[in-house]
C-alpha cells in the first residue's frame, strides 16, 4: 500500500491531507509530531500550514472523549494538527477542504452533503455542507466571548476581544495600516488570559460593506504553533463577531449579521447570530501523490 497525499487549500490557507479511512496507515505512533513538522516544511518537505488526517472516527483514540454522545452520529474525523506537530481543536478552512477531499475522493456524496454532514473534531462536532455554487459551509457555532486582552508586536499595543472559537482567539480592532506590522513573530499576549496560546487577528473594518453584507473587513492573523498564515475560518468566525459586537450598544450582548471578510488568501462570509456562526468559502484539491520511503527513512 502506498503513502498517499493530497495537497490542498482553503483561501490559501494550505495543508497537507492524509486519506487514512481505517486509521492503519497513520496511527498517532507513526503520524508523531516529528513527521508532521517534517511534512509542512516548505523546502524539504510538502509545504503546509497543517496536516489532515482523514479518518473514521472509530479509529481515533480521544474521539469518544471529545465528541461525546455524537460520536455515533460523526462517522468522519479530521485529525488536524498544526505545522509545529501539535494537536489542533479546529479550522474553518481545513474542514471545508476535509469535505471536499471526503467527496473528491468517492467517500461522501456531494448532493447528499447539500444539508451538512456531521464531522468530528477536537473542538467537538461540525455540520459541513456542500453550496450548490461549488463552495461548502460549516456550522462553526456560536462566538463565546470571554473577556478583553492586549497583543503587542514591535512595543506597540493592540487592545482586543478575547472570542472562543473552540479555540482561542484576540481580534484586535485597528486603524493601523495592516501591510506594516511584522507578524513574522508571535504577538505578545497575556498568558494568564491565554494560558494555552492563542491566534491573534489584526482587522480593518472598511467603511462602506459589501454588497449584502452588514460589515466588510480585512484580516491579517498569527496563528499559534503555526505563524502567520493566508486565511484563518475561526479566525474569520472570530472577527465578524467581534466587529458586530463593536457597533452593537450592547458590545456583548447578541449579535446578528453578515460579516465579508477578505484575508490574503482570498474571501470569506460569516453569517453570525445568537445561536451560532456559519463560515462561508471555497476548497480546492491542487495535487495528490505518494511519499517515497527515500524521503521517510531520511
């Protein structure tokens, strides 16, 4: 059996995918963190932002753990981990193309996707659909805000939201002019308030919306154990709650709208409410091939 791979992206935000359906041919003995760091370097590697593994969720050893009385229903897993090998909770971006590569692949049928399909992940279960256009959606659930913080980068301070994703986020509102600030490095943040690291957005909200849309923003983010990458989908989620919130009399209260987020890697739409976020963007499946055991025994 081969070591099959697929690359792919999401709004330029890019991994490596794994078809790995009955979790034999990476196990987390093999799949370690040493190999995925090896499989995202971009010069003596494949290049990524991350690695997904497509696999059952029967397979997966924390899975009943994490998804709970959905485990039965998530018949699917995307075992994510970030460029550094780390485990990651969840990605707007990287599931979008989790579902593309499960229908490109002949694992899942496209038109029954059109009403989502539960996949788990280690921020719990996700609904991810298919649009009609040829993009796809997912159910991010709802923005959980849990207090204000501060990201530093070169001395200057950047007050922001602290918005749960399932994972961890600062959007930091700003006029700053984004193409100038170095985010080669992590931002500075509180520890105490982020005790297990967090991915900081830097965001313009843009005066006058796009078509349809309640708010327009630019976003630039640092994601932890990653670095800064072309597009984030939690971190998108994260950003159109936290710039509805700010026009909002009521900054925590609920919130409702449309949010179109342009990111270097291309656009997203949020659609926000009380109950829960909906990411909205492309997918795309740029080459597939074999890891040759030259390279894995190096």
């Amino acid at each position: 059996m081969s070591d099959r791979f697929l690359l792919g992206h999401g709004t330029e935000n890019d991994f490596v995918v794994l078809p790995d359906p009955d979790g034999d041919r990476w196990p987390e003995d093999r799949l370690d963190a040493a190999l995925v760091r090896c499989l995202c370097e971009r010069r003596s590697g494949l290049g990524g932002d991350g690695v997904l593994r497509v696999v059952r969720s029967r397979h997966v050893p924390d899975a009943p753990a994490v998804l709970g009385d959905h485990l039965d229903a998530c018949e699917w897993f995307m075992d994510h981990r970030n460029a550094d090998g780390s485990h990651a909770e969840m990605c707007g971006n990287g599931i979008r193309l989790f579902l593309h590569v499960l229908v490109t692949e002949g694992l899942l049928d496209r038109a029954a996707c059109a009403d989502g399909v539960l996949v788990g992940t280690r921020g719990g279960p996700r609904r991810v659909g298919a649009d009609a256009g040829g993009g796809y959606w997912v159910d991010m659930g709802p923005a959980r805000p849990f207090g204000h913080g501060e990201a530093t980068v070169a001395g200057r301070a950047f007050p922001g939201q602290a918005v749960s994703m399932g994972n961890p986020h600062l959007v930091c509102l700003t006029d700053a002019d984004l193409g100038t600030l170095d985010l080669t490095a992590q931002p500075g943040f509180d520890d105490g308030l982020f005790p297990e690291g967090v991915n900081v957005e830097f965001v313009q909200v843009l005066a006058s919306p796009a078509e349809g849309a309640d708010a327009h923003v630019r976003l630039r983010v640092h994601e932890r154990g990653v670095g800064e990458t072309r597009s984030c989908g939690t971190g998108a989620c994260a950003t159109a709650y936290a710039a509805l919130a700010a026009r909002s009399p009521e900054p925590e209260g609920p919130q409702h709208g449309t949010v179109v987020v342009d990111v270097p890697g291309g656009r997203l739409t949020v659609d926000v409410s009380p109950a829960t976020t909906v990411l909205r963007g492309p997918a795309v499946v740029v080459a597939t091939g074999d890891l040759t055991p030259e390279w894995l025994r190096a």
